[in-house]
C-alpha cells in the first residue's frame, strides 16, 4: 500500500507495536472495526516475544486470586494500585482461559497444566511454553488475527507523532524504515503498545527497539507519565558484551537454580525469608550492597544439579549457553543485573485511558498502577492481556460517529528534511546509555543523578518539541525524553523503594514519600 504524504486513510484503531499489548487489543476489539497495527520491527523482535518465564494466574486448586494479589502487592513494596491488582488477578483468569481456547500451547503433565514458580510468588503459578511462552502466545494471536480479522498489520514504520484535533486523538505520522516514505493513519483511537525504554541504559536485556517511543510521543501530544523513577532490573542476566544481554528465567531459581557469589557462597540465606526466591527488588539490592561492599562485578547462578527435565524447560536458554561456550550442566554461570522492564509511562485508568480523549496505552508504554514499585514475575503479560481486553471494550462503548467529517479538513505539519548521517548521533547514544549505566542505575545518589541531568539538558528542548530528521536521532531524542524524567523523578524521591535505590536515602520514608509522580507537557496543544 503507497500513499504520497498528504493522503489520508481512515482507521476506527490505530495500536501502535505487536507484542501482547498490541495483538490482545486487536484480538478483542469488534469484527466490524478497521484496525491498523504498526511496529517498528518486526514481530520477534519485542519484549513479548523474548518473554522466557510465562505468564502469572491463580488457576491452580491450591492457589487463589487473594493470593495473587497478595503477593503482586508484597512486590509493589507499598505503591500498587489496589483496585488494578484485584482486576488484573481476577480478570485474568479468564483471559487465560480465552487464550488456551485460543489454542495457546501452555505446558501440561498429563491433564494439569505445568505451572512454574518464580521469584516473589507464594505458589506455582506461572503458565508457561518451555521457555518460549511470550513468543508461543503472541504467535498464536497474531496467526488468528491475520486469518479471521479486519486487522491491517504494518511492519517496519517509525511512528513519530499523534495528531490532534480539537484536543482529541486524531492519528499518527510516521515514515517506513527501508524508503523513508511518509504516512499520515487518521483514527479517533490511538493505542500506544511500544512497549517499554530500557535502552536508555547500556546495560539491558531488551531487544533495541525499546526506545520509549511511545511514551515520548504520548508526552509530547500532552498524555501524563508516571513512576518514570522505577526501572526494574533482572537479576540474572548473563555477564556478556552482546546486545540484548542473555536473560536467564526466573523460573530456573523457581527450579532449584542458586546463586552464588564469585566465591561460590549463598547470599541469599538469611537476608530474605524467600532466599533466592525473594522478589527481584530485593534479589538486585543484595547484589548491589555486595558490589559495593565487596567489589564484585559478577555473581554466579548454579544449576549444574538440573535433571534432563529441567533442561528441557529451559532448552532456548540452554541451547543460548552453548553458543556462548557454558554447559549448564557443567558450569556455574557468570550473571549481572541489567534494565530488564521499564514500570513507569502513560498514565492510565482502568481502561487504558490516558487523559487526552483517544490515547491509550497498553503493556510497558502504560503505568497502571499494577506494579507499584517493583513489578512481580511474570505479572507483565497478564497485563497485557487485561488491560487489552478492557481498552477494546472502552473503544466499542465510544461510538465512532462524525470522525470522518471532524478530520476532513485536517492539516498535518510536514517532518524537517530528511538527513541520513547517524555517527555523531550514536556517540551521543552511547554516552547517554553509559551515564545512565552508571549515575540513574540500579544505585543512585544526588550528586550522580544531577551530574547527568545537565547532561541531558543539552538536549532536552530539542526532544521536547522535535521528532528528529531520521531514525537515529528521533530514537535519541525519545531517550533523551525518557532519561529526564527517569533522573528528575529518582532526585526528587529521597527515599529507597523497590527498584529505585538510593545509598543517600536508604531507608523506605512512608509518612514522605509514598506517593507516585506524574507530569504532562503543561503547554501540550488542546
């Protein structure tokens, strides 16, 4: 399909990104709906699709939604949206079943489903393919989508911008990778399912496309970010110079997997009553006092006792292993902690709504309120898929009606010209990533934090108010967005909570700070 820039095609959706965010709306918005799906990348390239561990649900006899809740708030460490956790966990239940009826190839043992434990939970919950679950559930969608729907999918397309008239979402422009062509997608519902921004740091299991595009262009159109501070990072990724890093499954420690020091001893026991099964918050603030106290640069993951049936589980990780020389079987496994999910974006309500009339957000571009301050273990696909269905019913309930007159005479703002050259731009994204590394990380202090903030004020102007004249520097300018505000909200919370520690506040402060942050770009277009 070729349009030249100023031709318009009308959509009732637009969603923006194919991971489970993205495919679940489409999957449960009406037949009768137009619906365009857009990703930059192609559909294996996206946190979804790398999602190893599974997916969280109380299905089990022993198990309950109470103690789902229970443990999702435990994690949140005191800022968890409680009226959002109780949906999710209810909810989700029977997204799950719509999913197996879908022909999701969860794994069984006989007639019971195999469910995994993992990290923060109080029982086995977790649903899961091998270690392949988000690549097996998004797979499955989008094969029925593709066969059975009205759902247009375009691969390949940098969003840049949200349109909008009279205050109200009314489309996106864009450009496609390979030829540079511009499109304007006009739609009174835009849903931004980009996913999250953990490329803003060097260190990160995230595939690249995870820029925060979405949320920098829902910031700009005038949408609410929120609890940008809290940054999870996993901590048990391989220590490797590759991008992105190998993660390795919680599940291998729900499993029996321990970690170790360099000196080959525990370091959990004692410190938490989980051990190595404590939430990840907790697990990564370990490693840091260690790091720091100590001088390590790496600790080490010991699964050489696994049986042939746990490497199974585990086969995409074990296969990953080998080619990077580790027998799991043989070898303790060198793992640091790296930017693995991003809590903080969009704000939104219990329907995916932000506050600018037709944005939504859905999965990692969102900040819920599901996660409070630390996210629970494979709590995020379940996400995905509530807050899917529950943004396809908002957009049925709002009709759809005079949209097409409302845009007809609409005018769209061209892009700057083109410019191909992106080296000066990738050494600017590189310090950028290397500064977050090492000033807005995993620990952080005052004098760090503003270090780099004037760093990223160099730019930020320009971030606020320009898309760039390519790729590279659109993604630069996206991060440098995201960066401010993951630095401005860490300097202002004074206090250490769940993912967000700082060695001059170390102490959790209820009585000051437990709240959550939010701006929005106070002379947005209305």
């Amino acid at each position: 399909m070729v349009f030249d820039f100023n031709e318009k095609e009308l959509f009732d959706v637009i969603i923006i990104g194919e991971g489970i965010a993205g495919l679940a709306t489409a999957y449960y918005l009406p037949d009768k709906l137009k619906v365009l799906v857009l990703s930059k990348a192609s559909q294996d390239i996206s946190n979804t699709w790398m999602a190893q561990g599974g997916i969280a649900a109380s299905i089990s006899k022993f198990d309950s939604p109470e103690s789902h809740f229970n443990d999702t708030v435990a994690a949140g460490d005191g800022l968890c949206d409680e009226t959002v956790v109780r949906v999710v966990v209810q909810e989700g239940r029977e997204r799950i079943v719509e999913m197996i009826q879908l022909g999701v190839p969860f794994e069984r043992i006989d007639d019971e489903f195999s469910l995994a434990r993992e990290g923060g939970h109080s029982f086995a919950r977790i649903l899961h393919y091998g270690d392949q679950t988000g690549k097996a559930i998004a797979s499955t969608l989008k094969s029925y989508l593709v066969s059975n729907r009205r759902v247009k999918f375009l691969e390949g397309f940098f969003f840049e911008q949200i349109i909008k008239s009279n205050g109200k979402a009314a489309g996106i422009t864009g450009y496609f990778l390979d030829n540079n062509k511009r499109f304007t997608f006009l739609a009174p519902n835009v849903v931004i399912a980009t996913g999250g921004a953990c490329h803003i740091y060097k260190s990160t299991t995230n595939p690249f496309t995870a820029t925060g595009d979405g949320i920098a262009a829902g910031f700009r159109a005038g949408a609410y970010i929120s609890d940008m501070e809290f940054v999870q990072f996993h901590p048990t990724v391989l220590k490797d110079e590759r991008s992105p890093m190998l993660l390795i499954t919680e599940a291998a420690r729900g499993m029996g997997a321990r970690l170790l020091t360099p000196e080959k001893e525990p370091f959990m026991e004692g410190y938490h009553i989980m051990e190595d099964l404590a939430p990840r918050f907790v697990v990564v603030r370990r490693m840091a006092e260690l790091m720091l106290d100590k001088g390590y640069d790496y600790f080490l993951l010991d699964m050489r006792h696994f049986s042939d049936e746990d490497v199974k589980n585990i086969s995409f990780i074990a296969s990953e292993l080998r080619k990077r020389g580790y027998d799991l079987k043989n070898d303790l496994i060198p793992v640091i902690p790296a930017a693995h999910y991003f809590i903080g974006g969009l704000k939104t309500d219990l329907y995916g709504r932000t506050n600018v009339p037709g944005i939504y957000a859905c999965g990692e571009a969102s900040c819920s309120g599901l996660h409070g301050a630390n996210r629970l273990a494979s709590n995020s696909l379940l996400e995905g898929l509530v807050f899917g269905k529950r943004i396809a019913d908002s957009i049925s309930a709002s009709g759809l009606s005079g949209f097409k007159s409302a845009v007809k005479d609409l005018e769209i703002t061209a892009r700057p010209e083109f410019r191909g050259k992106c080296d000066d731009v990738f050494k600017e994204i590189n310090v950028l990533k290397e500064k977050m590394d090492a000033r807005a990380g995993i620990a952080r202090v005052e004098e760090g934090l503003k270090e780099i903030l004037s760093f990223i004020e160099k730019y930020y102007y320009d971030a606020l108010e320009f898309c760039g004249t390519n790729k590279c520097e659109s993604e630069f300018y996206n991060m440098v967005l995201i960066s401010k505000w993951v630095v401005t909200m860490a300097l202002n919370r004074k206090e250490s909570r769940g993912v967000h520690l700082r060695l001059d506040y170390p102490q959790k402060n209820d009585d000051e700070f437990k709240f959550h942050q939010s701006i929005r770009r106070s002379y947005a277009d209305n």
